[in-house]
C-alpha cells in the first residue's frame, strides 16, 4: 500500500498554524510576568523592549486568540448543523471503552488495541482541554484588561481572583504543551522525529489504517459512492 491521503483541510491547517504562533506569542510574553523576578524572565522582557511592549504583545495576542476561538467554534457549530462535518471530536461512550482497552494492552494484560475512527480519546481530551483552558484564559484575560468596567458589576474579590487563575492557567496549558502534546507531535516512535500531517494536511495510507482504520474504512466507502466528506 503507498501513497497518502488528505486528512485536514486548508482551513484546519491554517487554524492550527494561527494558534500555535498566538500560543507561543502568549507563552513568551506571558511566563517572564509571572516570574519576573527570575534572571531569565528579566532577560526576556529586556529583549522584546521592556514591560509596557511585553504586555502591549500579550493583550494583542490574547485578543486575536479570542477571535480566533469564536471564529473556530461558530465555523464548526455551522459545518456540523448544515450537516457537512461530523461532531467528531465530541466525547462518546467509545472513547472511555478505548481508553480501556489500551490501558490493558499497555500494561501488558491484553494484545487487543483499541480501533480508532478520525480522532482518539487521547486526541479528544487534548482538543477539549485547549477549548476549556483557553475559556478560562480569555474570560480571566478579560477581566484584568478591564477591570474598572468588571468592578462595577462584580464585587472586587473577582480581579485578584481572575489574576490567579489567568496566571496558573497559562502556566498549566504550556506545561500540557510542551510534555504531551510534543511528545505525541515529535517524540512517539510511531511518528519519530516529527508528524507534519497538519502542516501538509497529508498522512500516508499506511499511518491512517493503522491509527484511523474506522476512519479509513468510512473514507474508502464515501470514495466508491462518489460523496464529499469533511469532518471538523
């Protein structure tokens, strides 16, 4: 079997390159305010020209990641309810029975893998996290850009609040970033030394019966019935 397949579309590919330069935007401006009294925080605000231009780069960022937040979540609410995506990424009782069955073939007690269709539960937990995490970043983000505005419809407990969990928040996503979702991009034996299937939105047809064979059997079927298929 050779040759590839197309698993993501341009506007997937373009989303995901758009989140990963605001993310490392984010990550950059965000972590040296944290700590600030670290040698390596002060080097880093030294060389992007100071605290003001740190946290005029942080805001400008976090604001186009909330644009692109709601325009990802409407574009995908659009594409599921016209009936030209499936929800797959949504959570079923398939992937706790999957996490299972891998969870006993990990630990050596089954030879059985679990049958994937176009995204895991590994995969699901990951997107769902990002979704969640970057809610409570943009409405914390929100509330200290605007924290006059807040007070005077929320008692003031709210800002140092938001400041706390805005700051561990972000902490907790790059941490996420940087040991799982590396791993899984670059470090996995299976896709060692790096998975460019979202840049190139092509995956070899060996790699897609293998990881997505629900995924794949579906494909070849819409393929000899001649219809157009696009999941979000």
């Amino acid at each position: 079997m050779t040759g590839s397949v197309t698993r993501f579309t341009v506007r997937q590919r373009l989303e995901h390159l758009c989140v990963m330069v605001l993310f490392l935007l984010l990550a950059v401006t965000g972590l040296p305010q944290k700590f600030f009294e670290a040698g390596w925080a002060r080097w880093i605000i030294g060389v992007l020209g100071g605290i003001d231009r740190i946290r005029w780069l942080h805001r400008t960022s976090g604001i186009l990641f909330a644009v692109l937040a709601g325009v990802h979540l409407l574009t995908a609410l659009a594409l599921v309810l016209s009936g030209r995506a499936a929800p797959s990424l949504v959570p079923a009782r398939k992937d706790f029975g999957d996490a299972l069955v891998m969870l006993r073939y990990y630990l050596g007690l089954s030879e059985e893998q679990a049958r994937f269709d176009r995204y895991d539960y590994r995969q699901k937990f990951e997107y769902w996290g990002l979704v969640l995490g970057g809610a409570v970043m943009i409405v914390t983000g929100f509330i200290l850009y605007f924290p006059t505005s807040v007070t005077r419809v929320l008692t003031g407990e709210v800002i140092p609040a938001a400041k706390v969990a805005h700051s561990n928040e972000g902490l907790l996503a790059f941490l996420v970033v940087i040991i799982w979702h590396v791993y899984n991009a670059h470090l996995s034996p299976d896709v060692f030394p790096f998975d460019s299937s979202i840049f190139t939105g092509k995956i070899s047809r060996e790699r897609m019966e293998k990881e997505h064979p629900l995924e794949y059997a579906e494909m070849n079927e819409h393929k000899r019935q001649g219809e157009p298929r696009e999941d979000g």
